[in-house]
C-alpha cells in the first residue's frame, strides 16, 4: 500500500508530466487567442460595412408645396398614364421651389436652388401623378428626393470646413438647407427606394430591385437544373453504377471540378452557350445556366454522402419485402437522404449567389435601369451591382455599396440558417 501510495505521489509530481500539462495549457491558450482574433477581425469587417451602410437605409426628403396644373402635364385631357408618366414636371417643380424661396432672384442663385432636388424627382411626379390622375388640377404638399450632395450633407458626411472651392455643396445651398430645416421642410426618412429601384446613375434613386431579381431568376434557373441532375447522378452512382475504370474518371472529374476556379465556368459560358448556343446575353437565364454548372459539382458529393449514410439494413429490409432496386432506392433510400441532399443543395445554391467572377463572363455586369420581369430580360446581380456601385466615383454610392453588401450578407446568412435548420429538423440519426 505504501509502496503504490509513493508510486502515485511520483507521478504526480513528475516533471515530465507537468511540462505535458504546461503544453497543453499553452495549446489551448494559443486556440483561445487564434479564434478571438479571428473573431475581432470579423467584427471589424461586419462594424466597417454596418457604420458605412446603415446611412443608406435613410434618404434626405424635402416637402414642397406643387401645383399639379393641367395646362403642362395633360392639356388635352387624355389622361392617358403613359402620356401622364413623360409629361414634362420639370417647370412645375421649379415653380414650387419659387414660391418656396420668393427672395430667390439672381439666375445663378436659383440654379442652385433647383438642384436642391434629385433629377430623378421628375419621374417620382410623373409615378405618383400616372398612378392618381385625380391630383391634375389640385394642390398638394408632397415629399420628394433631395440630391445626392444634400443628402450627405444632412447626414453629416461632407466636411464644411474646408474650402467652398474644394465642396460640390456650396454655401449658399447651406443657407437653403438651414431654411427649410427651420420650416421643417427637409427631413431624413426610411429609404424605400433602395428596396424598389433599379440602378440609376444618381446615387440617391438607386435601388437594388433589379440586381435582386436578376440573381433570384439565376437562381431560380441554377436549382431547376441542378438539383434534378446532381440527385440523379449521385443516385446513379451510389445506387447503380458498378465499380470501374468510367466511374472512377467520373468520380475523379467531379471532385476536381469542385476546385475549378468559378471563372473557368464563366469562361465557358462565354464560349458554348452565347458563342454556340447564342443564348441572349446578360440574361438570368445563361447566368444560371452557367452557376448550375457550377454548383453541380457540390450536390452531387454532398447528395452522396447523405446516400451512403443511409443503412444498409434499409435496403434489404425493403429487397427481403420484395421491393425492386428502384423501389428500393426511389421509396425508401432517397427520401431518408433528402434531407442531407437538401442541406448541400441549399449551400451549392447560397455559394451561387455569391459568385461574380463568371457572371461578368457573360456579361450580366451592363447598367441595367429596368426591373426584370423573365429569365430571359436584361438583368445584372446583387454581386455584380455591388462591383459596378463600388466602382463608381460618386461619393453618394459609397453607403449604397456597403448597404447592398449587407442585404447579400442577410440572404447568405438565411440560406445557411435553413441549410443547418432542415438538417437538424429532418434528418435521423441511425
């Protein structure tokens, strides 16, 4: 007994023992300060794009008091919203801001005073007065975008200290502001243009409607080609295929192309289905034709492994019931490994969205005003607008840029939230 008590009284205190129990210490240490730099990192990047685009959720309204007179927008009383929607806004416009600022005389100083206004206020006349013909004729106080340059102002990001020279925004439009800020007349609102525009080259009517639309269509192009192609090929494989030297090239070929560069996909896009096929370019549908092929590589895999994980005891529970291999394999087998399949689907497809470099191969990077309403209508994507804002020298598309950024980031996070959310719900554990 006394001899065992100082065997263990030695072991504990051995050095060797305690320099493992050091190493170890210091091991999990190094983990524990690795994942908070990663994380501090991460924060960072996340606290940059929300501090940058939150303002862009915001847009700088002035209410001004206009004459919706009859004589310009609809003379001959057609009433017809086409000719109401072109009809020329611009005078009344400038008229109300008149009336507005009466001691306004000199040219120049009204040409400042009119581009208080976003040029896009025209076409926000024209939509409201086509959607409700009934204001011709009347008087009304409504709220309207201001520039670009007034915005950033009012949120504080144009430095006033320096030289007038060296500002796009110039004292006497600070006058203007102050004024309509004492008349409660300019305020800051929800922008909801930013969730119902397409792109625009003024940075305060740009919206991300259209780049929205135009990778949901991808998308939407991209599942209906690969999930029904990556489950039957991993199911021909799993299921069917007999061991040889054709399935092991397959197998190999699509574990590589799981490592291609997403631009090699592009590529060939470019070069079989516009230079071959001459499918409409920049469309939704050859972008996702090319982001199936793409992400059909990881359905696939993923589709297999959820198969394999599935029992052997399930299939010949079902042979010894007399099931036939289909049977087998379509009523018992597929749907215990849908939900795995589902879960890679979901990721190949949150991978897809996110993807730029083969959409602008095939050109879906164009200025592209208008809303798409079809897989084969001009459109870009949330990526690629991202790349095109970012890109652009106006100071106003900086916040759009990091407020797009965290849309996309939203959708990514969704799509992932689902994948782990269909995985835990519906999967069994055997």
């Amino acid at each position: 007994m006394t001899d065992f008590a100082q065997k263990a009284y030695t072991l504990e205190t051995s050095p060797s023992l305690k320099r493992r129990h050091a190493k170890e210490a210091r091991f999990k240490w190094y983990g524990r300060i690795a994942i908070t730099i990663a994380l501090s990192f991460l924060v960072f990047m996340f606290g940059a794009i929300f501090l940058r685009g939150m303002g862009a959720f915001q847009q700088t309204k002035i209410s001004i008091e206009v004459t919706f007179s009859e004589q310009v927008i609809d003379p001959n009383g057609v009433r017809d919203p086409e000719i109401l929607a072109l009809a020329n806004y611009k005078p009344i416009l400038t008229a109300a801001l008149t009336r507005t600022f009466p001691n306004v005389i000199e040219r120049r100083d009204k040409g400042r005073l009119y581009k208080l206004l976003s040029s896009g206020a025209v076409y926000e006349m024209g939509k409201l007065v086509s959607d409700n013909p009934d204001l011709i004729g009347t008087s009304q106080t409504i709220w309207l975008p201001a520039s670009s340059e007034v915005d950033l102002f009012m949120k504080g990001k144009i430095d006033t200290s320096l030289p007038e020279e060296l500002r796009r925004i110039k004292n006497q439009d600070i006058t203007y502001i102050k004024a309509l800020k004492q008349s409660g007349q300019i305020k800051k609102k929800f922008n909801t243009a930013f969730f119902t525009n397409g792109d625009s080259r003024e940075p305060e009517m740009a919206g991300i409607l259209g780049a929205a639309l135009g990778s949901f269509f991808s998308l939407l192009v991209c599942f209906m080609i690969a999930f029904p192609l990556g489950i039957l090929t991993a199911v021909y494989l799993e299921e069917y295929a007999h061991k040889s030297k054709l399935t092991d090239l397959i197998e190999i070929n699509i574990n590589n192309l799981a490592a291609v560069p997403s631009i090699v996909f592009g590529l060939l896009g470019l070069s079989i289905f516009l230079g071959v096929f001459h499918i409409p370019r920049s469309t939704p549908l050859v972008g996702g034709m090319v982001l199936a092929l793409m992400t059909l590589p990881t359905i696939i895999i993923a589709s297999r492994a959820s198969l394999r994980s599935v029992p052997q005891s399930v299939r010949d529970a079902a042979f010894g019931l007399g099931a036939s291999k289909t049977q087998a394999t379509f009523h018992h087998v597929v749907p215990l490994a849908m939900p795995g399949m589902l879960t890679g689907t979901i990721l190949g497809m949150a991978q897809a969205l996110g993807e730029t470099a083969p959409l602008l191969m095939i050109g879906m990077v164009a200025f592209i005003v208008d809303i798409p309403q079809g897989v084969t209508d001009a459109a870009t994507s949330l990526p690629v607008q991202i790349f095109l804002w970012a890109d652009s020298p106006e100071k106003g598309f900086v916040e759009r840029t990091s407020a797009a950024i965290i849309v996309l980031l939203a959708f990514l996070i969704l799509m992932n939230l689902l994948a782990v959310f269909l995985r835990r719900k519906l999967e069994k554990r055997w």
